[in-house]
C-alpha cells in the first residue's frame, strides 16, 4: 500500500508543478508523435520519450481506440523479437508484412 500512496503522492506533486509552470505561462509540451494503425484497427501514436508518451497517453486516457508507446518501448520490444531481428539481419531493407508464431503449444486442455 506504501507504493500506491507514494504513486498518489508523485502525481499530485506532477499535477502541482504543472498548473504552476502553466500559471506562470511556461509554454507546454507539444509533443511529436508517429501514428500508424494497427491490424486490430487500434491507432499506434509512437512518441519521442517517455515523458511525451505519458503526456499524450493521459490527453488520449478515454479514447480507447489509441494506444501510446514511447520510441524506448518500442526499441525495448523490439530487443525481444531475435527472430524478426535475424531476418531483417540477412535480408537489408525488408519490410516485416506479418508474424506467424512457430511455437508448438503443449499445454492440457483446462477443461473437460
């Protein structure tokens, strides 16, 4: 629970600075994004840095629709993905058009 009043705590000290910064008419973040859409039609917006995903991702918090990464989530994805990474490797300048998992599942079926 220690976390949670700590994560409150943060976020009302982040809300303060900015209606001061805001008050004393500092300019505000006007963040760039790269959008593109996904195959389940969500709409991607890939923002520089954390902080511009976070600000973009609490503007866009009731648009389910969108879905806000920083390029750092991105390049952190990416980092997992040896398979993609290998092709891209011997094949300079192909375009990933799909991903189809090899991946045999053994798992018992939980029920019946």
């Amino acid at each position: 629970m220690h976390a949670v009043r700590a994560g409150d705590a943060m976020r009302r000290a982040w809300e303060a600075l900015d209606k001061g910064a805001t008050t004393a008419g500092r300019p505000t973040l006007d963040p760039e994004c790269w959008e593109t859409r996904l195959e389940d039609r969500t709409v991607l917006l890939v923002c520089q840095d954390d902080a511009e995903a976070l600000h973009v991702a609490r503007a866009k918090k009731d648009e389910r629709e969108i879905e806000v990464w920083s390029l750092a989530e991105v390049g952190r994805f990416i980092s997992h993905q040896r398979e993609v990474r290998d092709v891209k490797k011997v094949f300079p300048g192909a375009t990933v058009k799909s991903i189809r998992s090899t991946q045999v599942i053994n798992d018992p079926i939980p029920f019946g």
